[in-house]
C-alpha cells in the first residue's frame, strides 16, 4: 500500500492548487511581456506584408499598414492592463427575517398628550 502511494505522488509534477490566490506579480508580468512580443511581430509582419503587397494590391497594402499603426497602440495598452479581479460573492451575514411585523399606526390610533 506504501508502495503505490509513493509512485502517485511521483507521478504529479505540480501541486494541486487550493487557493483562491491571483497569480503573482512575476507571471502577469511575464504573460504581458509574452502577449506584447506577440503584438509587436504581428505588427512587424504586417509592415513587411504592406511593401511586400503594393506591387499587387494598394487596398491590400493600405489594410496592413493600418494594421501596422494601430497595434504598437493595442499592444501598449494590453502590456499594460492587469488581469481581471475575479468577483467574489462572499458568504455575508443575512439576517432573517422577523416573525411578525408591526403595523404602522392607523388614523384612528389613541395620542396621548401630557
């Protein structure tokens, strides 16, 4: 029995995750500076595909040079924006409610004046 549970926690390379944690500040860092290199060699092939493409297409040429000037903007803003916060909905108290309520006072009720 020792045995085979050994060889089963061998076999896991990673733990099993049991928190409800963000990943750290060095991963999103290192997934912006992935997603941004990404952009950037799209834009980079675009650039090339636009003066590759003006000898067949201007319309072509013209679609990868917007490209091309629109994704240094994308790319700085995706490099720069944080993941999501995830939305919680926390166990919050409720109380609840009352056995009986009481009725608001009737025109007819008794006023004692002193």
């Amino acid at each position: 029995m020792a045995s085979s549970q050994s060889t089963s926690r061998h076999q896991r390379s990673e733990p099993v995750l049991i928190t409800e944690a963000e990943p750290s500040v060095s991963d999103q860092h290192d997934a912006r500076v992935r997603r941004y290199l990404i952009t950037m060699g799209i834009r980079c092939l675009s650039v090339i595909a636009a003066a590759v493409s003006y000898q067949y297409s201007l319309w072509l040429m013209i679609g990868f040079a917007v490209l091309g000037t629109i994704l240094p903007w994308i790319a700085v803003v995706m490099a720069n924006d944080r993941p999501p916060k995830k939305k919680l909905d926390p166990n919050r108290y409720r109380p609840s409610p009352p056995d009986r309520i009481l009725e608001s006072g009737s025109s007819k009720a008794r006023v004692i004046d002193v």
